[in-house]
C-alpha cells in the first residue's frame, strides 16, 4: 500500500477541518476540545526553533570565519530586505488605489472586534524606534533572551559566538563539533514533530471556521479579494521576477515549499514552519552560513506579506471614513511603513500594532482597525504564505549574490521527496 504523503495529509486535516468547522460553526465545543491539540502543536514548534537558530548560526558563521565576510553577507542581506519590503509596500498601495475596497463599504453593518490588547501593545512600543531596536540587538542576558525568544538578540550573540569558535582554531572544534551534533539532532526532532502536523492542521483551522464562518467575510470580502489578489501577484510577478534574475523559477520554489506553504497558512504562523524552511534550503544547496543568517533574520526584517498588508489596510481605512489620501500623504505611508515595521520587529501581533503606530502617524482614525480586526485571521494566513515564500526565496537571491551556485544535478522535487 502507498504511503500518503506529508503534503497530502496536511491537506487531509485540511480539508477535515474545515468541514468540522463549518458543521458546527459557532459552537463553542468545537475550541474546546480542538485548540488544545492546535496549541500543543504551536508549542512544540516553538520548542525547537531557539535551539535549531542558535547551533546552526553559530556552526555556518564559524564556516565563514571572519567578521570581513560576514559584514558583506549581512550588509547585502539587509540591502535586499529594504528593497524587496518597499516593493511590498507600494504593491499594497497600488492594489489599494486601483480596486478601492473602502469605497462604498457601510460602517454600521460592520461587527466591531475589540483591539485594546494591540492598543495596550502599541502603546509599550510607541517611543520604539529604529535606533531603539538597532540598541536591543545586543543582549544584556543573553539566557533572558533565549528565554523570551527575542530573535534579533539571539542572532547577535550566535555570531558573536560562532567568530570566537572560528577564531580560536583548533580548540574551537569540540565546541562546533556539539553545536553541528544540536543542529542534526534538532532537525531529526523537527521531521518527529512534522509527523503531528496533520493533527495540528485539523485543530486550528477547524477552530478558525467555526468562530467566523463564512458570513464574518462577506461585508469585507471585497478587502479579502484584494489582499489575497495582491499577494498572489506579489508572489508570482514580484518575487517571480527576482527569482528569474538569479535563475530560479517560482512554481518550482513553490512545489518544492508545499508542505510547509500548507501548515504556515493553517496556523497563520511562520515560526511553525522556520526550521523546515532552513533544512530545505539548505538540501538545495544554500550553504549553511547562508540559511541559518538570511532566514531568521528575515523573519524580523523581511515580512513581505505583513508590509504589503499594511499598505492596503491603512488605505482601505481612509477609503471607508472618505479620507482623500494625496500623493504626497501616500508617499509618506511609504516611509512611515518603511520604519515602523521594523522598528518594531518582534513584537506580538506585529501587523495590528505596526497598524496602530502608523495610521496616526498619516492622519487616519486607528478606530477603523476594529471594523477589520474579526477578520486578521483570515487574512494574517495569506500573510504568513507571502512571508514563506520571500525568505526562503531571499537565501537562495543571497546565495547567488555571494557567488554560490545551486546544486542543480537534481531537480526541486527529487530534494522534496
């Protein structure tokens, strides 16, 4: 008998949930008994990525071996970021101007979500700026930041690290020679947890139906359609074409990333997926050095999805209050955007509150957040895919810039099996 796939059985809880969902659509039995397995699942995820981030990065820096190299690596890393997030950004805008999804839309028959838990977090980050966040790189307590997960601080302290491995030599090799046996044991521990995807996949999206159904989506299905049409044309022209300049094709990356694609839009988380997409890349011939850099570090500073989310839904807000937003005040959203969502990378349910520090930053009331609020699931699970894509994309664009080539003697989907 053929055994199922991964790919397949993920799309079997899939398809599961969301019937379950639907069947019992508003019961509050249904989170009961389903979010648990879904959060154990989330839980054991989030288990293994400090340790998986931490003995990779410190075993690919000390491959790179000077802080020369690695300045080059970072300074081209956070160079395509910026470009690539701006992009985003002006997509959104576009989208947003030409299809309008605010025009026309009648307040009063909105269902307001309460959002004072993103107000409450905006308001411990408003004075966060970029030079605050470029300040809190550097650990005080690097055990405290393990702790919290703080992911930037993290990535410092594993290069920090993995330069004193390389740079004492021989006495450095049982020291890499544990992080490199961390590393393979954390990996084969993330292909034991995958097996539990399925499960986990069933629970949450099984949850997200039956809270909203599928008639929270009608009143704002026309900003549903944009953002998800958006994001597709992101993926497929923007990224598309930066895949082909390095002589890569998208559907390929896509195919090869379909499992992980699946999980991440389910949870609507990219954590879920971080240490598959750094072993993946790394079959595909992304040096170590490479993926275990570019990856988590974009997971602070190359939300692609999240940026051109943003830009839509700050419009969307103008739109629906009938704010006419110049040229000018939307080349200031651009800036602001440009700013804000990386000043405070990190920060839970980053998309609202980067949300909340720039509509007021532009003139726009943050009250139109709670019109959109009910529905931030729906649409933080397309975010997470376009967010997938783009670093996984951003480590192979980074390893041809650095001179690496693929290995292309076989093809994505002999890696993928």
């Amino acid at each position: 008998m053929k055994k199922i796939s991964l790919a397949w059985q993920i799309f079997i809880g899939l398809a599961l949930g969301i019937i379950v969902g639907a069947v019992f659509y508003g019961n509050p039995h249904v989170a009961t008994y389903l979010q648990p397995i879904g959060d154990i699942f989330i839980r054991l995820i989030k288990m293994i990525v400090v340790p998986i981030v931490v003995s990779s990065l410190i075993v690919g820096v000390a491959g790179v071996g000077d802080m020369k190299s690695l300045g080059k690596l970072g300074g081209k890393t956070l160079l395509y970021f910026e470009i690539i997030t701006t992009i985003a950004i002006i997509v959104g805008l576009l989208a947003a101007n030409v299809f309008q999804p605010g025009v026309g839309v009648d307040r009063t028959h909105l269902t307001k979500t309460d959002i004072n838990s993103y107000v409450s977090t905006a308001e411990k980050t408003e004075s966060h700026s970029m030079i605050d966040t470029v300040v809190n790189i550097v650990p005080t307590n690097i055990i405290q930041s393990l702790a919290e997960g703080d992911m930037l601080a993290i990535i410092f302290f594993s290069v920090m690290f993995g330069l004193g491995v390389a740079a004492i030599g021989e006495k450095g090799l049982p020291i890499l020679n544990f992080f490199k046996g961390t590393a393979d044991a954390m990996f084969f521990v993330t292909n034991q947890i995958m097996k539990l995807a399925p499960f986990g996949v069933f629970a949450l999206i099984g949850v997200t139906v039956s809270k909203f159904g599928i008639s929270s989506l009608i009143p704002l299905g026309k900003l549903v359609l944009v953002v998800y049409g958006a994001m597709i044309f992101f993926i497929l022209v923007v990224l598309g074409l930066t895949a082909k300049i390095v002589g890569f094709n998208i559907f390929k990356l896509i195919r090869y990333l379909k499992d992980e694609l699946i999980l991440g839009y389910t949870t609507a988380s990219s954590e879920t997926v971080l240490p598959k997409i750094m072993e993946k890349m790394e079959k595909l011939g992304c040096p170590k050095s490479i993926t275990s850099f570019v990856i988590p570090t974009g997971y602070s500073f190359n939300l692609d999805g999240s940026t051109l989310y943003q830009a839509i839904a700050a419009m969307f807000i103008a739109q629906m209050y009938g704010i006419h937003m110049s040229i000018g005040q939307q080349i200031t959203l651009v800036f602001v955007l440009m700013l804000t969502s990386k000043g405070i990378a990190g920060v839970p349910g980053v998309s609202f509150v980067v949300l909340l520090a720039t509509l007021g930053t532009v003139g726009l009331p943050v009250e139109g957040l709670a019109f959109i609020a009910g529905i931030d699931r729906i649409l933080d699970m397309a975010r997470t895919c376009v967010n997938i894509v783009g670093n996984s994309l951003a480590a192979i664009v980074i390893t041809k810039w650095e001179g690496h080539s693929l290995d292309d003697s076989v093809t994505v989907e002999q890696k993928a099996a």
